[in-house]
C-alpha cells in the first residue's frame, strides 16, 4: 500500500532522513520505533506532505505522491494523527472532529463520529468546550480521533501515547488493533517500543535518519540490540 | 447634551469604517500571520471604482458590484503575486511587502484614475433625519447598515459552516489545518479575497462621506491598524470594538478639543496600546495550555 524509496529530508544543513526505505501492506500494523530526534516525525511528515522531501519516491497504491500537495494526499485517503497535542485549540471538541472529515462530507459521517466517541466516550461528554480546555492525554485522545473522521485506508499515528495514562495507552493500542478489522492500515510511531511492537505485525528501527533493522514485530521484541536500546531490559 | 449625540453618531459612523478594515486586518492576519497594510487601499479601490463607473454611465448597484470585485482582484492578486512566493519569511519582511504593494496600487490607481477628489450622491438623499435632539445623515445608516450586515455575514460564515471553521482552523493551526486535508493556500486566498470584499464595501458606502482620492487608503489603513491593535490583533471582537472607539475618540477630539487633533487620536492610540497594553483590550492569542 505504502512504499518509501531512498527518502530524503533534511532541516536546512541537518539531514534528518537519509535514504530511509520502508514498506506499509495492505492491512498490516507497521511499527516505526526510534529513541528521540532518529527522524520519526520527520518521516511521518514527509508521508502526509507538510515537510519537503530532498529525495527518493513515496509510492501510496502504486501512485507516486512526494510532490503531491498535502490536502490531496488525505483525499487519497492517508490521515494523520500528529504528535502533540495538535488540536484546533479555540474551536469545539465536535468542529475539531467534524474538520477531520473536512474531505470526507460522506453520509458516513455521522457513524464515523459515533465511532470515536465511543472509543473516546470523554470527549462525547465534553463535545461543546474548545480543545484548548482540555487535558493533554484528551487532546492526544482528540487528535487521534480527528485523524479517524478522515475515514483513512492509511492512519499515520505520531506517538498516540504520549502522555496518556498506562490504562489509556492499552486502550489506545486495543483501538489501533481494532481498526484493522475494519480495513484501516497503520504506521504507528512510538517512543514506548514495546507495547508497539506488541501489537504490529513487522517493525522498523530508525536511527539518526536510517533504518537499521527490521523484522517482524515479535523478532524485533526477541532482538538483544532492540531490547538492550529501547526496551530498557 | 444634543452636540454630544451628534458627534457620537458621526463617531460611530467613521467608526464602522474603521471597524470593517480592523476586520479585514483580523482576517488576514489569522489566517496569515501577515498584517497587510495594502488595506485601507481596497477602500480607495471601492470608492474610486464606484466613481468612475457611474461616471461611464453605470447605475449605482452595478458600478459598486463590479468595484467591489474588482478590489477582490487585486486582494486576490496581491496574495498570489506578492505573498505568496514570500512564503516563510519573517514579519517584517511580509509587512514591507504589503507596503510596497500599497505604494503600487496608488500609483496604478493614479494612472488608471487621476490625483482629485471624488465623491459619491449619498444613497438615499441628503435631509438629515432629527434623533433626540440631534439630526443624522441618512447616508450614515447606509454606513452603518452595511457594517452591522457585513459583521453578521462573517460572523454566519465563520461559525457555520465548514469552510468557515476551516479559516478558523488555520488560524488556529496550520499544521495540523494541512493535515486535515484544508487547502491552506486556498483559506488564504478567501481571507485576501473576504477582506479586500469588506473594504470595497466601506469604501464605496462611505465616500458620500469622506470622499476618496487615489491615496485616502494610506490614512484608512493607519486607522484601522489602530483600531485593531486597539481590541487585540487577531480579534473579530475587538476589531468592531477598536474601530467604533477610535471613530468615536477622533471625532469627540474633534468636537471638543480641535480638529487639528483629529488624526493624531489614532496615532497616540497605537502609541498607548503598545506602551501599556501590547495585547489590546480583547488580548487575543491566549498562551497555549501545556
């Protein structure tokens, strides 16, 4: 569905991606793990179109799209849930919902909301105050949701759990595995490698801007590297 | 007690016009983060365009329609052709760039038009209407009949419906506004087009009042600055709130001080607003909660 080719981005001198190579299939859970500054978010980015890209190929259902705008990228159908918290602060948890459907006015719509309430039932309940007030574990919780109204075939998630109570993140987790039964495919990001890799089916290590293993994700857990650099074990 | 009324309502009257270039400002500068001093230009596009056609021979509805397109145009164009390809500069370097085009609109218009004065037959005919002991020009209810219609329009568009929230979106977030799928460059394009229409649309209501001239727009822009930095950059609120007190200030400086004063008021203003209170009195922006 998704393949990355020798991609390229840098931060004015800083390259943050060299020559990054990865592939997402059809209904698979990709997990992208990676200590602070390897480039994560970097990449995440360059998929959805809002950091430039120095070189290499982004293939999305065949179709070359590293120089396609980012609104028509999410027409194609990949949507992303960015880390931090970044929510339209000033306006309702339920416009901040409604714009994630911005390119999807379908008669879906209102099902699709439904659905993330109830994934987020606290989010329901406070539907009318701006997202500014909420808390930072309620925004993660809304950005993410904002990214699902989207109805994506590609769901990028940037750190879903960050910041989020242990409880939370295994919900969180349940939902990222729940969505694959409904035909959603994911590239989760995730400073927490373990519960990551728990749930994906293959996984990539990122670091300093390239890829340096990759396997399934129960190999990447079983790997004495992996587990020495970012389980902590 | 009736020369009180009557500067009031000639305050609130000038006050309107400052207030709808205060909300173009606003509208720019969320969606932006440009403070476009091309502004009250639109205004003298507005009046100008309105003059020029009637005299051709057009009826007053038609000439101020296709003046006020025309003003869309060149906000259309100023965004495409000047900010656009500056995207990613610095503030300042944005405001040059709107004062330059400001120096070329007048000067195009200097061309296109000529250096008099111009005005416009008030509307609706010019016998004062008595209030309360003091009289108001029916042309001044056009002025502020259109200001309050164009506040409530805005405020219907912003609120409900969905390309409005997706202003809204962008001002609030560019980031996540392009993640959504929002054509960023697109809400940019309506907020030059809404603000150069706003400004039309004073221009062509208030020069029965004012009068226009190919370079009233510099004194229109200073006002309304003033008048948004006043109710706090970036606020919709504080735009109508800041243009109606700075209106009603010059002309109660005017009544009882001197009108020598008149547009100094705006100046100190602006002086006072950045000495004592940088964020206005809406002071917009607020910190973001981490």
């Amino acid at each position: 569905m998704l393949t990355v080719e020798a991609l390229s981005s840098s931060y004015g001198r800083i390259m943050a991606l060299r020559e990054v190579s990865l592939e997402v299939k059809a209904g698979e859970i990709v997990a992208l793990v990676g200590s602070n500054g390897a480039g994560k978010t970097t990449l995440l980015r360059a998929i959805s179109g809002v950091q430039p890209v120095r070189g290499g190929r982004i293939l999305f259902e065949g179709e070359a799209i590293e120089k396609m705008e980012p609104h028509l990228r999410v027409v194609r159908g990949i949507s992303q849930s960015p880390e931090g918290r970044q929510v339209f602060g000033p306006l309702s948890i339920e416009d901040n919902l409604k714009l994630g459907a911005y390119r999807r006015q379908d008669a879906r719509r209102q099902a699709r909301l439904d659905h993330v309430y109830g994934l987020f039932p606290v989010l329901a309940e406070r539907r009318r105050t701006p997202a500014m007030s909420l808390s930072g574990g309620q925004q993660q919780m809304l950005a993410i949701g904002r990214a699902l109204m989207a109805g994506p075939k590609l769901l990028l998630l940037d750190e879903p759990s960050l910041g989020l109570a242990p409880l939370l993140v295994d919900q969180i987790l349940a939902a990222v595995t729940s969505l694959r039964t409904e035909g959603i495919t994911t590239l989760l990001v995730e400073q927490n490698a373990s519960a990551a890799l728990a749930i994906a089916d293959r996984g990539y290590v990122l670091e300093t801007g390239h890829i340096t293993m990759e396997g399934t994700g129960a190999a990447l857990l079983d790997d004495p590297k992996v587990r020495a650099a970012y389980l902590g074990l | 007690m009736s020369e009180f009324l009557q500067l009031a309502f000639s305050g609130l009257t000038v006050g309107a016009i400052y207030a709808l270039i205060a909300l173009g400002f606003t509208l720019i500068y969320n969606a932006s983060d440009v403070i476009n001093f091309a502004q009250g230009d639109f205004v003298m596009i507005g009046g100008m365009g309105t003059v020029f056609l009637m005299a051709a021979g057009l009826a007053l509805p038609v000439a101020a329609l296709i003046a006020v397109v025309a003003a869309v145009l060149v906000g259309l164009l100023l965004h495409r052709l000047a900010i656009e390809p500056a995207r990613g500069a610095s503030p300042v370097t944005l405001i040059m760039i709107t004062i330059g085009a400001s120096i070329f609109i007048k000067g195009v218009s200097q061309i296109i038009f000529d250096k008099q004065f111009h005005s416009l037959p008030a509307f609706s005919g010019d016998t004062p209407i008595p209030v309360g002991g003091a009289t108001i020009l029916p042309q001044s209810l056009w002025v502020m009949g259109t200001a309050l219609a164009l506040v409530v329009a805005l405020y219907l568009f912003l609120e409900h419906t969905l390309v409005g929230k997706a202003v809204l979106a962008t001002a609030a977030n560019r980031l996540a506004a392009k993640l959504v799928g929002i054509n960023v460059a697109l809400v940019l394009a309506l907020a030059f087009g809404l603000s150069a229409a706003m400004g039309a649309l004073a221009g062509v209501v208030a020069t029965p009042i004012t009068l226009t001239r190919y370079d009233i727009g510099t004194l229109f822009t200073l006002k309304g600055f003033a008048a948004a930095m006043l109710g706090g950059m970036g606020n919709p609120v504080g735009a109508v709130v800041g243009g109606l007190l700075i209106g009603l200030i010059e002309t109660f400086t005017a009544g009882y001080l001197s009108s020598t004063y008149k547009d100094a008021v705006a100046f100190l203003m602006i002086l006072v607003v950045l000495l004592f209170m940088p964020r206005g009195l809406f002071g917009s922006r607020t910190v973001e909660r981490v």
